[in-house]
C-alpha cells in the first residue's frame, strides 16, 4: 500500500479497476482517504499542500500517523503538484521558488509515502518552446541533485497547450525524460489530449494516440490516467474540463480505458468539477463503471 497502512483488500476490491477522483485534503491528509474510501475510490490524487500557496506548515507527526494507520485506505494514493510551480519561468524569482515549492512537495510526498507527483511541466513565457524545454530539464535537474535519494516520481503530464504552456506533445514529454528517466514517468490527460489536437473521440482513433504515445514515450512510463472529457472542441489547446460523456470528447476512449486489461493497473483519477459533496464524482464514477460492466474486458484496439 502506498501509505503504509495495516488494511488488506479482499479479493472482489482487487479486482476492481483502479479508479476514483481527486480528492481535498482539508483537515489533514487522513481526510483525503476518508472522503475517497465514502464513494468507493480505489485510486485518489491529492495536493500534497494548498494548491494555491507557495509554502505550507509541515506535517505534523499525529497528521502523518493518521495517515499511514487510516484503516481502510484506497488501494493508490498519489499526488498532485501545485499550479503555481513554473520550472520554464522566465522571471528569476519565480523560477527559484518553482524549484523551492517542488522541493518542499516532493518532500512531503515522501512523508506519505507516495510513488509519484503529477506535475505540469511549465509556460515558457515568450521565450520559445526550445529555451522553454531547457528551462525544465535544468530546473528538474536541481530539484534532483538535491534530493537525490527521493522515491517519489515526478509524472509529467500531457497539458493542453493553452497559451504559452509546453508538455502538449508526446515529443516534449520524451525530450524532458529522457534526461532523467529512472525519476521521471508522464500522466495522460483524456481532456488534455484532445485539447492538444490528438483525436481520441472512437475506438480506432484512441488506440491510433495510445499507439503513438507509446512509440515516442514508452508505455512503460505511463503512470496515471486523468479521466476528464472536454468542454473545448478537438485543438482548441483550452484547458477545460467537463463530466464524463457531457463534453466534446464523447464516451468512447473511456470506454476503451476502463474495459481494456492494458490498463488495469493504472490509477483512472477523475478532476471534473464538483462540490464538497462529492455528488458529482459520485454520478461520473457510476457512468464510467457502467462501460465496464456493459463491455466484455479487452486487450488494445
């Protein structure tokens, strides 16, 4: 178990798909899998601090024990770095508490214990995607040098390449790995992709992009799946997310996500919108069981 906790799943919870939301850690981070375990995660992501801060109070050790002895965990936890981290910021000061934030969540990622952290890769700003690029991989390689005996990946993932925002082709994330292949791993963003201009929206057209992704990445480095359809039609390069089959996207690489056995030991994570109840996660979850139970489990295209 990713957290360290005594719980034993039984056999029936381990042969469900790895699949839940994202989930708020407000109130600690035992809070997380409390929310998650009450509408049936398997999987969650979590903001290993306030998303929308810089710098956070450490852990304290009654929240972390809480954590790694919560009883009834799902069976994958995982993380999600800040959106205020730019490791391609053209400003200076920005770019030195990127790389100081990453740190710090990286940190506290190994506290809990978790296999990886998605993160966007970073906007060059003006400068161009070529300096941009340059820019992460340098800024990756001071996160790295400093915590070099870290666990915790870094999962680049697939943006939709709004404004001036890199990491919206499959070349960019295998340029960015390759420098640092044994920490890093990619996230593929169903909404993202489509954004992006790669066609997933039938059966044909999804195996055709997973197909590409991995003869430019490299399966091997997929670590998660984000479950989103998009509000911004097929290019439009806007990041937009809308709920399950309600989007531009359609209900067909979801289908193929959660009934192909290809990936059945990947974390499906949803990030549609949604209220502290929960109800909208709830409502998207039981659409995307339902294509697992109304279609045989099948093997790639």
């Amino acid at each position: 178990m990713p957290n360290g906790s005594l719980h034993r799943a039984s056999k029936r919870e381990n042969d469900a798909p790895l699949l839940g939301a994202h989930m708020s850690i407000a109130g600690g981070p035992s809070k997380a899998l409390e929310r998650g375990r009450s509408i049936g995660c398997t999987a969650i992501q979590i903001f290993v601090k306030n998303n929308m801060q810089w710098l956070a109070k450490p852990f304290s050790k009654e929240e972390l024990d809480r954590f790694h002895t919560f009883i009834d965990p799902p069976r994958t936890v995982f993380g999600h770095a800040s959106y205020l981290i730019n490791l391609s910021a053209n400003n200076p000061d920005l770019l030195a508490r990127s790389i100081q934030s990453l740190m710090e969540e990286l940190m506290r990622a190994e506290q809990m214990c978790l296999p990886f952290l998605v993160l966007h890769p970073g906007a060059h700003m003006g400068d161009g995607e070529r300096v941009g690029l340059a820019r992460i991989t340098d800024s990756l390689g001071c996160v790295f040098r400093a915590l070099s005996d870290a666990q915790c990946k870094i999962a680049l993932e697939i943006t939709a390449g709004q404004g001036t925002t890199l990491g919206y082709r499959f070349e960019q994330l295998a340029e960015i790995i390759s420098y640092f292949p044994s920490r890093l791993r990619a996230c593929l963003d169903t909404a993202h992709l489509f954004a992006a201009g790669y066609d997933i929206s039938s059966k044909d057209s999804f195996w055709r992009t997973v197909a590409q992704f991995d003869k430019i990445v490299g399966r091997d480095y997929l670590a998660a799946w984000h479950l989103n359809d998009s509000k911004a039609p097929l290019g439009a390069r806007i990041d937009r997310h809308e709920h399950i089959g309600k989007g531009k996207i359609g209900l067909e690489p979801f289908r193929e996500i959660m009934c192909s056995g290809e990936f059945r030991h990947i974390p499906k994570i949803l990030e549609t919108p949604k209220k502290e109840d929960l109800k909208e996660d709830v409502i998207n979850l039981r659409v995307l069981k339902s294509l697992l139970e109304n279609k045989h489990t099948r093997s790639g295209p």
